[in-house]
C-alpha cells in the first residue's frame, strides 16, 4: 500500500523479450498488484511475464488466487492502448485506489511513482501524468522530429480536451484513480497509440482533474517504431472527432455555453475565408473585382480568428480548475514506510479534519482498428 491506498501498476507489453521481466521486478515493493499484459507478442514475452511472476510468488509465498503479479494474454494483438485498457479492468474490478502504467520496455523510472500517487492521495487530482517539457534543460535530448510531433500533438490535445495547462499528452507514465476508472469511459478506451490523447478527453468530459509531474527524458535500448506521417494525422482526426464529442457533451447536452456558437460561428466563417480566396484566384470569379474578393476573403478570415479564440478562451475558462502542474517543490514527500506524508507529519485532509474539529465545524471515439504490430514500440510515449 501506499499511505493507506492500495495499488497496483499495469505492465503492457508487445515483443518486449529481454526487457518486461526486468520491469516487473523492478516494481516498488509497496505496489500491491502489477497487471502484466502480453499484447498478441509473438516473441518470448509472455514466457518471461510468466517466469517472472512465478519467481515473485515463490519469494512472497503466494499461491496464483492471490499472486502480486497477475500475468494476463491477449489471443491477438490490440495495440497499447487496448493492453492498458485491460489492466484498468482489471484494476478496477478489483477495488484498485491508485493504478500506474509503466511501459514493458523499462524506460520509466519506478522511483517516480510516488510522485505519480502524491497529487491522488491528497485529494488534488484524479489522473496524472508525467511532463518531460517541465524541465527545460532535458528538451535537447529528444529528437527534433519527435519534439516537433509532440508539440503539434500537444497544441491539439489541448483543445480536443480542454486540459489546457497541461502538456506532453504523449507521456504514457501515468496514474489513476479508482474514482476515475468508474467514471470515465474507459471501456471506450481508443486501443492503440493516441490512447492517452483519447484518454483526456474523457477525463474532462467526466470533470475530472489532471496533473502533470516532472519527469525526465529517458530512452533506452528499445527504438519506436511509430511512423509518423500516418501516426499524426491519424490521431488528429481521432482529436477532432472526440473535440467535437466533447464539446456536445459537455455545452449542449446538459448545459449550454455560447462558446459553442463561437466555434460554429468560427468554423463557418473559416470555409466562407477559404471558398472567397479560391474565388479571389485570377480567372475564378467574375462578380467582383480581384481586390474586392480577396477583402471578403480577409474580413471572414479575420472573424473565424476573433470567434475562434474567443470560444478558446472561455473553453479554458470553463476548465482552468481541471488541471494543473505539480512541481518538485510542490510535492508532497512521503516518509520511508508510506504511511504518511513528511509535511508536518499529516495528510491535508486529516489537518483539514483537526482544524474543522477544531473550529466546532465537524468533518465536513474510439472504436478503431488495431495497429500494425511494428507500429508498437512500448507504451512509454507515443513519441519515445
């Protein structure tokens, strides 16, 4: 357990042979179930998850009803996503209050988990995620065509999900709550890389709260084998399709927000800028003097702009209590047993609970198909 939380982290894992045992053992001690699930591998994976939880119930002397490590098969390979998606099936159905993902890979440092597990505990998140961007002077180390992807990924997660403080949606090394398992859709779970994209937008169409920790930028032996010039243009649309889900859901269906009308307003007025530039074109249109069209063009242009960042901006505003970032100096530190956090000897709530006492108060899109097996390289990041 974890300060009194029980948890647990899933390990998915495709062609990770010479890697995933490494990883399973590698797995905190205070980590109460690891879900190790062999995507369709069709290397020895799935021998070694198998070996390595066998070794960790002979030294725990568990029997396979209660073994910390439980080793799950897909028949067929469904992509990172759907292996993850699993894993919090299972830890949801077994009453998991904190549930990690870290990749088969081992390029996810177990030290971070508790970094993961703090914002949960102490009531300030329902999901978080690891942020490699947050320190500035690691950027260098990822490639230029990774950091450009990311970035373009990220600029469109943020608007597809309204988590706008929050960066990297790349980063696969995150944490759950068990709160969040039962109330987002995530039997709905996008199955394959864009997963964590899809992912936030169902945690804010749940109202739930996203944090992003520090990270460092780690790549190990293992390469990725994304091929981007399908991989972006896959997941934006994936994005634009859930942008629109989320929007529907969350500003018409049970409320409504004139940000919407802004959106419409800008998009229609967008289409209009571009059929006025191809009619500006020479020899195109024939109503109106080449000058006269190419205002039109313009004036459209210019209010598309105006109506679109008007509706971002009371998107962020309706969201801007819904995410946040966790720094190394805001973190709340555990002390070696877990059992407490090292701030003045208490969790935020039991001070909250002394000070009420205290005062007389009392206590107060998914569907879509599976990847090509050589498209997953290991869920540490979609750009890793």
């Amino acid at each position: 357990m974890y300060r009194g939380h029980t948890t647990a982290v899933v390990i998915p894992a495709y062609n990770e042979e010479g890697f995933v045992g490494d990883t399973i053992a590698s797995v905190p001690g205070f980590v109460d179930r690891v879900y190790a699930v062999d995507d369709g591998s069709t290397d020895g994976t799935w021998t070694e998850i198998r070996a390595a939880a066998d070794t960790i119930a002979a030294a725990d002397g568990t029997t396979p009803d209660d073994a910390r490590v439980v080793a799950i098969q897909h028949e067929r390979n469904r992509g990172v996503g759907g292996a993850i998606k699993t894993g919090y099936q299972h830890a949801r159905a077994d009453r998991i209050d904190l549930t990690a993902v870290m990749g088969g890979d081992g390029q996810m440092e177990p030290e971070m988990l508790g970094d993961l597990f703090d914002p949960i505990v102490d009531g300030d998140a329902d999901y978080t995620k690891g942020n490699r961007f947050l320190d500035r002077s690691g950027r260098g180390s990822m490639p230029a065509h990774r950091f450009v992807g990311n970035a373009v990924l990220g600029a469109l997660t943020k608007i597809a999900s309204g988590y706008w403080r929050c960066g990297d949606p790349q980063s696969g090394y995150t944490a759950i709550s068990l709160r969040a398992l039962e109330t987002a859709a995530i039997d709905e779970m996008y199955e394959f890389y864009g997963y964590c994209n899809d992912l936030l937008v169902k945690l804010n169409v749940a109202r739930l709260r996203v944090v992003d920790v520090p990270r460092p930028i780690t790549y190990g032996e293992e390469e990725s084998h994304i091929q981007y010039r399908s991989y972006v243009p896959r997941v934006s649309l994936m994005l634009l399709r859930n942008f629109l889900w989320r929007l529907k859901t969350n500003y018409l269906a049970y409320d409504f927000h004139p940000l919407v009308g802004a959106y419409a307003a800008g998009g229609v007025a967008s289409i209009a800028s571009v059929a006025a530039a191809v009619w500006a074109l020479p020899g195109v249109g024939t109503a109106a003097t080449p000058t006269a069209r190419g205002a039109l063009a313009l004036g459209f242009g210019l209010f598309a702009l105006v109506a679109v960042t008007w509706a971002m901006a009371m998107d962020r505003s309706a969201n801007d209590h819904l995410d946040g970032t966790v720094t190394p100096a805001d973190r709340r530190r555990p002390t070696e047993d877990h059992g407490q956090p090292s701030r003045n000897g208490a969790s935020p709530s039991d001070a909250q609970r002394d000070e009420d006492a205290a005062d007389g108060n009392g206590a107060a899109d998914s569907a879509a198909q599976a990847p090509p097996p050589e498209e997953y390289g290991g869920p540490n990041t979609a750009s890793d």
